[in-house]
C-alpha cells in the first residue's frame, strides 16, 4: 500500500507499481466505491498528473481496485480469466495493462508472505524491534530454502508444494546446526588450574551420553571439516553406524560421536563423511 507522491518520487531512482489507499489519491477525481459497484465488470478509470509522471487507475473486478505506477499505464488492453459467481465458470474480462504486470510481479510477494505463516518462529515479546529481529530471521530462512530447492530442480514452478525436503524439516535442521554444543579445543592446564590426584579419585565417574547416528545433521556430516578419527578405549567395541555396515570397531568421529570402521579393508570414516549427492 502507497500513496500517489510516492510513485513521483521513485521516479528518480527507480520503477513503481503499487496498490493505492482510498485515503491516500491525494484529491484524485475517482469514482467512490458505491458507483463502482453500479458498473460491469472490467470497467476502469483512469488519470494522470499534472506532470505526466504518475497515472491512477481505479478497476472493477469483485470490487473496486486502485493502482498507482510511474512506468506502466492502460495500453495495451489485455483480457483476463475471472471466476463468474452468478455464472459458475470462468470468464474473460478486460482489463488495462497495468493488471496484467502487477499479477505478474505480486506471486513472489504473496507465496513469501505465505510461506511466513506456515512455520513462524514463536515469541511473545511486544516489542516493535524483536519482532522484526526475528521476521528477518524467519525471511533468511524462508528465502534460503527456496534457493536451495531452485538450485536441486525442487519446485521450480510451484514454490508452494513440498517437494522432496519440506520448509519445517529445513527450518528443523537449522535449529539442530544451531543448538549444538560446539566442540572446543582442549588448552593445556596450568598449573593454577591443575587438579590433584586426590581430587580425582574423589570425583564420581561421569557417565559418557552418546549420540545417536540419527541426530547427525547432513550439514554437520557433510561439512568435511574436523572430522577426525579418535581411537575409544572400551572393553567392548560399538557398531559402525555407516549404512550397510554392521561391523563393531573402536574408532569414532570426534565432531558427529559416532563408530565408524577405519582399518585397510574398510574405509566408512570416508564413505560416512561423503554426501551421495
């Protein structure tokens, strides 16, 4: 939504094609809303500044519809497909060129605008700049996803449908990249820091959580990067959690917490970190 000295000023820099507020024709002679709704559908008005930088174009359609541009104006007419209520199927309708570009351009806006609401990020904070911290947030995320998808041929011409990998699974494996512990490089101790033997026979043993191969994201397992086999002093050996491989071995992944094998015959620390793709 704009007012009509909007689109002069944006001549400047740029092109404008907007949706105007009745409030806001700046005095436009138009047509009010109850004579727009005597007249047929496809019926329009139109004027154009004193300047001739800026038309206003008031349409019928279901109701009355007011566009504002700086570069687009009613030539050439086109016709357009509207659903006919009274008739039950569709019809075509006239209508000026300005329609035909705007439903163009607006898809993006109005999918965008969509896709905010399927998925949004919960809070409860009434403050103007953390909801629009995090609407920033959400909007990376959603344009993201549909680069990536652009990019794997995945809704291509329909940024609606699912495709092979969902908003909420994107937007879930984000969370899991983020809520990670970080892995920390280990300082030698000094000697303030140092702790006595004594202290350490007195500390109770820590039970050692693994994690799951399951929990592994894809961004972390295909990072390649510090993934480095560490050999586990256990008493038994664990399984491998490389696919179709159900060998037990002592070697693990330092960054995924996971058993890999890593000997002359097999290689799965390779084969694990290696995207199919």
């Amino acid at each position: 939504m704009a007012k009509r000295p909007c689109t002069t000023q944006v001549d400047r820099p740029g092109r404008v094609t907007c949706t105007l507020r009745p409030n806001r024709i700046q005095g436009c002679p138009i047509s009010t809303e109850k004579q727009f709704n005597q007249k047929n559908r496809g019926y329009y008005e139109y004027f154009i500044s004193d300047n001739s930088k800026c038309i206003v174009i008031a349409g019928k359609d279901s109701k009355r519809v007011l566009l504002g541009s700086n570069h687009i104006g009613i030539e050439p007419e086109t016709m357009i497909r509207r659903w006919a209520k009274e008739k039950r199927c569709t019809v075509d309708i006239k209508a000026p060129q300005i329609i035909k570009q705007y439903n163009k351009f607006i898809g993006g806006v109005d999918t965008l605008d969509m896709l905010v609401v399927l998925h949004q990020i919960p809070f409860k904070s009434k403050r103007w700049y953390t909801r629009t911290i995090w609407r920033i947030f959400d909007l990376m995320a959603i344009i993201s996803w549909i680069l990536m998808n652009s990019r794997r041929g995945d809704n291509s011409r329909d940024l609606t449908s699912h495709g092979s990998f969902r908003l909420f699974h994107f937007k879930s494996e984000i969370a899991k990249c983020l809520s990670r512990k970080p892995k920390l490089q280990r300082l030698p101790l000094t000697a303030v820091d140092s702790i006595s033997d004594d202290d350490k026979e007195n500390e109770s043993p820590t039970k050692k959580i693994r994690e799951l191969s399951s929990s592994v994201t894809h961004a972390i397992r295909y990072d390649e990067s510090n993934h480095w086999p560490i050999f586990i002093s256990a008493i038994n050996a664990t399984r491998c959690k490389n696919e179709n491989c159900s060998k037990k071995r002592y070697w693990e992944c330092s960054k995924c917490n996971v058993h890999l094998c890593l000997n002359s015959n097999n290689n799965c620390s390779t084969q694990y970190h290696t995207s199919k793709n």
